[in-house]
C-alpha cells in the first residue's frame, strides 16, 4: 500500500460521523462476549455522532487513521491523569508515566495488518512532541487478548492487574507501561 494512503492526523468536529461509526463497529466486534450486551450498548449509544462532535470542538488528543480515504480508526492520548487510573495503588505505578494512550481502536477489517502499530508509534511521538513525556502507560481489559498480545508486542511492560468497573460490572484491567 502506498505510505501516501494511511494518513494520521488530528481528528476535527467534521470527523464525528465517522469516528461514531469507527467506535460503534469496533467496540461491537471487541466487547461482544467480554462485557454485558447491556452495558456494551449503552457505551455504544453514548457515544453519538453529536458526543464525538463536542468532544473534538474542544479537544486535540484524538487522532484519526484514514486508509484510502477511509476512516479505520480513532486513537485518544494525552497527559496521564490519576482519574484514569482504576486504583489508587496503579495511579501510583503510573506516576512514572507522563503520557497515556486511553483508547486505540480500528475497524475489524483494518485489524492483523500492521496499521495499529503504526498508529501506536505516531501516537507516541505525538505525545512525546507535545511534551507529554516520558514514559506511556495504556490500560486493557484484561479479558481483550487481542489489545494484550499487541501491546506486549509493542514492548510495553508488565504493570499487573486492577479491578475497575464498567457499566456497573466488575472487570479486571492490565496496565503496560514504556519508560
Ligand atoms: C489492538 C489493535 C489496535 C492492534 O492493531 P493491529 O493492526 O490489529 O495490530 P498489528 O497488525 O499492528 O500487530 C502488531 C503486533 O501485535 C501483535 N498482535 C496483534 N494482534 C494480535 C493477536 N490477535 N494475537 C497475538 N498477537 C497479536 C502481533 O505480534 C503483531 O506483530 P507482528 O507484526 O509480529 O505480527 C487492533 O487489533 C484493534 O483495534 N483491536 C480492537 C480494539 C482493541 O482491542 N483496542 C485496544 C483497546 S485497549
């Protein structure tokens, strides 16, 4: 694939319709059979067009990955903060880290093919152009295999377990950390 047709960049308010589609297609295919069907939904119906709309009037964390002119996925990272943290003993662990990537998320049929690594690294370099470093840390239900297996491919170490909550269930997140 020409390196001209994957473009990563800021997303803007003109990008909400497509990134409500990215999120609705990819948290179905990722959270179907890991989080209750009630919860997966009402996180899906949240996030509308209108919440992405308001959320990229006022924010420039998200980035957006356009494959042939097509949105594949939406990545949000900035400053680390101790609320994203699921405990007071992980916020501790992720003091280290000044940036965190919060969600990275393709389309199924962008998925195995190399584009979320690239999207990681570029979020990386972004944080750490904005002077949002060092260190990364990103969280994963634990129960995501996919998102586990890829983020220690990436290198990203070991932080151990916490328990969270989402959508008034009880779940088990894996941090990963790179210094
Ligand atoms: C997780 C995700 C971003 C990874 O992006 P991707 O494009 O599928 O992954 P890549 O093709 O770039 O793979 C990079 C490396 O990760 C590893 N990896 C990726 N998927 C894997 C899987 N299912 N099992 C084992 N290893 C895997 C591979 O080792 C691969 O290295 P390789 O080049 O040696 O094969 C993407 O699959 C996705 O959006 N998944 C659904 C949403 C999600 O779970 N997001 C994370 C939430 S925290």
């Amino acid at each position: 694939m020409l390196a001209s047709s994957v473009i990563i960049r800021v997303a803007r308010p003109q990008d909400a319709e497509d990134l409500a589609l990215v999120h609705e297609q990819s948290w179905r295919s990722t959270y179907q059979g890991i989080l209750p069907h009630l919860a997966l939904e009402r996180q899906i119906a949240a996030r509308s067009t209108q919440w992405w709309k308001r959320v990229l009037t006022k924010s420039r964390d998200i980035l957006i990955l356009k494959i042939e002119g097509e949105p594949a996925g939406y990545c949000s990272a900035g400053r680390s903060t101790l609320g994203s943290h699921p405990n007071a003993m992980s916020a501790r662990k992720g003091a280290a880290f000044k940036g965190e990537i919060f969600e990275l998320y393709l389309k199924p049929e962008y998925q195995g093919l190399g584009f979320g690594s690239r999207f990681f690294d570029a979020a990386r370099e972004t944080l750490i152009s904005r002077g949002i470093a060092p260190g990364l840390v990103v969280w994963s239900l634990s129960d995501n295999e996919q998102a586990c297996a890829f983020y220690r491919a990436k290198g990203g170490r070991d932080l151990g377990q916490v328990k969270d909550c989402f959508g008034g269930v009880s779940v088990m997140k894996s941090g990963f950390g790179w210094s």
